[in-house]
C-alpha cells in the first residue's frame, strides 16, 4: 500500500514489543459490576483475531477501550507500545482503522466518494491524490460505479464496503471491526471476506456471532465469557469443539 499520510513511528526502546498489548484491564458502567475483569493478551504482527462471545460479554466494550472510546478503572493498554492515555489518543488512533456496527455512522458526506476522501483531505492529502486513491479503493471493492451516490443508496453490503473504504483510505495499521457481517447475505459475507483476506495490515481483529465466518477470515480466537477471556486458542480447533462452544453460549449451528 503506497503511503499517502506519515503514521507516528513507535520508540525503539520501549518493552512493550506487541502491536496491541492489554494488561489488567478492567472496566465497569457507572454505579455497575465490572463488565470486563483484569484481561490481559497481546496482539502481535500478523495476528488475524476472532473476538467471540455470547451477547452482553463485553465484545464491543473492549473494543471501545482499544480504540480510546471508553476508559477503563484500571490496567493499561499499549498500541506499538505507546500507552493509551487521553494525551496519546491522537497518536495511536493514526494507527487503527475501527468499524462500527452500523456503517452508517461512518458515512455521512453527499457521496461515498466524499466520504472516502474526507479522513485524508482533514490529514492534509493533496485532494487529487486523496481522489485517485478513493477511487482505487472503490474500484478494488467493485463500487466504482456508485462513486457519486450517497450512501443511502446503497445497499447494506455495499454501506459496509463503503465505510471499510473510508477507513483503509487513511492507510491504518490495525483492523478492529465490530459485527462487521451485520444484516449482509451469503453473497455480500463472501465478498467481504475475500476483501479482508487480502488487505496489508499488521493486526486485524474482528467481533462477530458468524462463527464459520471468522472460520474463513481469522487464525486466532479470543473468548470472552463473564467479563474474562476464557479461550486464547487457533480457531480451528475450537469451531470443532462443539461442546466448549455451547457451554460458553455458541452454539456452532445456530
């Protein structure tokens, strides 16, 4: 991937030698019991991970931790080993490329092409090279054809194409998707993970109930079950272990 924005360049001399590393982390809602308690795990270069979990375990939660969203009680989090304090926020989220749920929270400009263009343009990407590079994205998506329609015409796999684009446009280093199969058909999942497969980043982790799914796209798996990581294992095994997954709420053919 040709670079079009400079990423900060983490310290050489830092101990923390993951690209994500999680230690202690705990957090709670006001005036609630912890959601997650004390996790701890490391991300490494090339890391394909699945976050798994039945709902309320706490998935998005974490999420919205790695990504500065929410600030945990306690424990730290360190992304190419700069910890994730309010003061560093700007810094390590040039780094991380993060989906929502619900695509339409990233696309909001007149056009999907605008939106595509927006992240770089606010970087200061000259506007003719931030529109090539839109447009290759689109063009490597099969959406160069809905360039200057809004996202509303879309359909819902081509919404979440779109709002991949807009995030791989600032060229991150780190994939974390939430739910990112969310309302698409077999078609649209089969597309999405065929994108996936071949994008140029370090670390890619990915919340979702399509257990197969992640089967395709993910080597890794993490587990959450009452606020604590259960499993750290290869995928392949555990999709296989149909009765570990029903106890931890996952049942593999449903």
């Amino acid at each position: 991937m040709t670079s079009l924005t400079s990423q900060p360049q983490p310290s050489n001399c830092n101990p923390h030698t993951g690209v994500i590393e999680v230690q202690n982390l705990v957090f709670a809602y006001p005036r609630q019991e912890p959601v997650l308690h004390h996790l701890s795990f490391t991300l490494n270069s090339g890391d394909r991970v699945a976050l798994m979990g039945a709902t309320g375990s706490g998935k998005s939660t974490l999420l919205e931790n790695l990504i500065g969203l929410k600030q945990p009680q306690s424990g730290k989090i360190w992304v190419n080993g700069i910890p994730l304090e309010p003061q560093t926020l700007p810094q390590v989220r040039r780094y991380i490329g993060f989906a929502f749920q619900d695509a339409n929270d990233q696309l909001f400009m007149p056009t999907i092409l605008e939106d595509i263009t927006f992240g770089p343009r606010n970087y200061g990407v000259p506007p003719a090279i931030a529109t090539d590079k839109a447009r290759q994205l689109l063009a490597d998506f099969g959406l160069e054809a809905y360039a200057n329609r809004s996202a509303h015409e879309l359909s819902g796999g081509q919404r979440r194409l779109a709002a991949l684009a807009a995030i791989l446009a600032l060229e991150p280093t780190i994939l974390i998707l939430d739910e990112p199969t969310t309302g698409l058909d077999p078609a649209w999942r089969r597309h999405l993970a065929q994108v996936l497969l071949n994008l140029p980043v370090e670390v890619m982790l990915i919340a979702s109930h399509e257990l197969n799914w992640l089967g395709k796209v993910t080597q890794r798996a993490l587990v959450l079950s009452s606020g604590r990581i259960q499993i750290d294992s290869n995928i392949q095994p555990l999709l296989q272990n149909g009765d570990t997954l029903n106890q931890l709420g996952l049942p593999i053919d449903w």
